[in-house]
C-alpha cells in the first residue's frame, strides 16, 4: 500500500537515509525503532508529504487514508470541548448536521418541496454515515483514553500537553483510516490509557506503524519491526524480542564473516608484501593488491543499539 524506493533525505551534506527501502503492506503492524535522531520522525513525515526526498521516490495507493500522529501535536490548542475536537473527525456528519439544521429553520418560513426534498436527502446521508451514533463513539474512544465524561466537556485548552496528544489520538481514531502512522504515542501515557490503546490497535483492521521505545507496548501490538540505522531500514519478521534475538545472531554471523575476512585479508597482505620483494613477481603483487582493494569489506558489528525504555510513565488529567 505503501512503498519507499531508493529514498535518500539530506540534510544539510548529511544523508539521514541513503537509497532506503520500505515496503508496507496492507494489515502490517510494524514497530518502527531505532536509536534518536536516526530519522524516524523524519521518516514518517516524508511518508505523508511534509517533507519531499532528496531523491527516491514514494509511493502509495490511491485514496489511500492516512491516520498520522504526530509529536508537534502537543501544541495544538483550541478553547473547544474535548468533546468537539474528537468530533471534529467526522468532518462530513459535521457538515451535514449544520446544513440540516438550516434547513429546519428555513422549513419554519418556506414549504416549497424543494426544501423537503433537500432535508430529507440530508438527512438521509446522515443516517447512512450514522451520524446520530458519532458522539457516542467519540465518547467511547475518550473513556477509553482515560477522559471522564466530565472532562470532555473541559476546553482543550486547560489539558496538559499529554492530554492534549490523547485527544488527537482519539480524534485520528475516529476517521477510521487505512493506515496509522503513530509517533511515539505512549509518550504522556499511564499504564490503563496504555493497555487500552493495545487493545484498540489490536481490534484495529487497517496497517499500523509505531514509533516506540517501549518493548513491553511493541511486543503486543507489532508483528514486525523495522529498524532505522546509518541511512538504511532493515526488516526483521517478529516482535521486539524476536527482533533482539535475530538481531544477536545476524551479528553473531556477521562478527564470523568479518573475522574471517580479516584473517583472509591479513594472509593475502603478507604474500602480496613477499612478492613485492622480487621484481619476477611484482606484476603479480600489483594485480593482487587491486584484487584486495575491490574486495567487498565485511563490517565489523558495532553495538549502538537503540535503547529501551523499560519503565511506564503515571500521569493523572491536569
Ligand atoms: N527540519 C529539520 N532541519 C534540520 N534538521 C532536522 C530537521 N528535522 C530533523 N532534523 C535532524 O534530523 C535528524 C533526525 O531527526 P528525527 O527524524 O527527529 O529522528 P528520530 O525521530 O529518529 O529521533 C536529527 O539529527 C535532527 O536534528
Ligand atoms: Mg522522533
């Protein structure tokens, strides 16, 4: 559904991706990880248009409907209701109900058919885009993210910034999207909010993309991980552990290849420098070191691995 080609994103001289690869298939539920400023927020900001590559392309189907939480949310503000905000996601219901709601002042005044016709067509959308039901399951997915019904008659405005992030969650939830690309969203979240939030992505249909440090909340929620390092995204077919294990051994494996290229290397040197010694055999040393410098260099396994968050954050409303 979503495909990233060849992306390199520069910054400034420096590739934070070089010739990257992605593809991201309906019903994927991807854990996105990697150490900080390896370009993961970036990342997802290319995928949906904020940011263009340098060179690469990407690519997506048509229509496709995108749920994107974002960290700069935090400063979204607006002195509307929770409540109203959430429900800002039913952009079309919203719509409706103001446009019928005219039309049930006009009624009062004009009784030409033509007015009964267009409320009754109005009204009509409404009930097929159950627009009576869409505050009751903006209020469903608040409980859920820890809001009493209390709270979500409080303005925006006197939340936190981590409360504030739940609201757009909730409000990103309700437009149903095909895909969620969701950065780093337990962040400002207590361990219910959390758990509830598992169980909704768990129930969710569509792909799912998370930005995550916390390895608990991955291995629920993700099946597979991606991991952003020195330019490029590695897939690995699991959870977290799965990935930690499989990242063990990929290194296990590459420490053997890259020892045995040294010793290879360090032999090839030692006859290369006894050849040079005799002019019969110089031709042969020469051709032999080009050989060596052509010579596909195995890396040596570094371990700046991302870190893990193993502790939960507790935060009341404020
Ligand atoms: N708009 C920008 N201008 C300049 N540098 C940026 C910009 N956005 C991000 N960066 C840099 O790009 C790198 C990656 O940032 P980011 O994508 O936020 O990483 P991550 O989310 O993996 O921690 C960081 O070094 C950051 O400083
Ligand atoms: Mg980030």
């Amino acid at each position: 559904m979503i495909s990233i080609n060849d992306l390199t994103f520069l910054i400034g001289s420096r590739a934070l991706y070089d010739e990257a690869n992605w593809h991201i298939k309906p019903g994927d539920r991807v854990g996105l990880i990697g150490a900080n400023g390896t370009g993961k927020s970036t990342l997802l900001k290319i995928i949906v248009g904020e940011y263009g590559p340098s060179s690469g392309s990407i690519s997506m189907s048509k229509d496709l409907k995108i749920g994107y939480l974002n960290q700069d949310l935090l400063s979204y503000d607006s002195h509307h209701s929770i409540l109203h905000v959430a429900m800002e996601a039913f952009e079309r219901q919203n719509q409706l109900h103001d446009e019928i709601e005219e039309l049930l002042k006009k009624i009062e005044t004009d009784y030409s058919e033509d007015v009964l016709y267009k409320l009754s067509d109005k009204q009509q959308e409404f009930e097929a885009l159950d627009g009576y039901s869409i505050e009751y399951r903006a209020n469903e997915i608040l409980a859920g993210l820890g809001f009493s019904t209390e709270d979500q008659h409080r303005p925006l405005n006197t939340f936190s910034g981590g409360w504030r992030m739940r609201v757009m969650l909730a409000k990103i939830l309700l437009q149903t999207p095909d895909i969620l690309l969701l950065d780093e969203p337990t962040n400002h979240m207590d361990l219910p909010s959390i758990k509830w939030l598992e169980t909704y992505l768990g129930s969710f249909e569509g792909a799912i993309v998370i930005v995550s440090h916390d390895r608990y909340f991955l291995d629920k929620v993700v099946n597979k991980i991606v991991e952003s390092r020195k330019g490029k995204l590695t897939p690995y077919s699991g959870n977290y552990s799965f990935y930690l294990e499989e990242k063990s051994l990929r290194g296990e494996i590459q420490k053997g290849e890259f020892k045995n290229q040294q010793a290879k290397i360090k032999q090839e040197e030692r006859l290369i420098e006894r050849f040079r010694a005799k002019a019969s055999k110089a031709k042969m040393a020469q051709s032999r070191m080009k050989a060596l410098d052509k010579m596909e260099r195995v890396e040596d396994v570094d371990d700046d691995n991302p870190t893990v968050n193993f502790q939960f954050k507790f935060s009341k409303p404020s």
